[in-house]
C-alpha cells in the first residue's frame, strides 16, 4: 500500500480478503470439532438403544418416585381442599 503502485482499496481488500480467509479455516476448524463431538455423542446414544444397557429397571429415578407420590397423594384426596 505505501509504494501507491495499485489504489488503496485494493490493498485494504486483500488484506480484509486474508484476514476472513484465516478466520475462515478457523471457523471450520472448529465446525468440523463440533460436528464430530455431536456425531459421536449421537453414536454412544444408537450403541446404549441397541444394547439394552441403559437405566437399570431395579431401582426407579428420582423424577419417578415423586410422580409416585403425588400420584398416591391425590387419590387419597391429600390435595383436595
């Protein structure tokens, strides 16, 4: 840009141009990351469903047991005012 062999905009597009190129592979860099750590998150969830291993039938969640007794509490009429 300082010899003014070629107009000012020329030089600042092609720096603009290398710049958003490096962050370009940047970018996809990370996208290609990301994708993978998805794939194999959606991979370990095919192998748990196909293999019958996942919550054990034996002992019910937490979510479980506190539907149980709001379940027992309303047929009891515990909540009816």
């Amino acid at each position: 840009m300082r010899a003014g062999v070629f107009p000012r905009w020329v030089g600042l597009l092609l720096i603009i141009g290398a710049v958003l190129a490096f962050l370009g592979v940047i970018w996809q860099i990370i996208f290609v990351g990301v994708v993978m750590i998805a794939a194999a998150g959606l991979a370990w969830l095919g192998v748990a469903l196909l293999s019958g291993k996942g919550a054990s039938e034996g002992e019910p969640s937490l979510v479980t047991q506190a539907s149980r007794k709001w379940r027992s509490k309303s047929i009891t009429g515990a909540n009816v005012r």
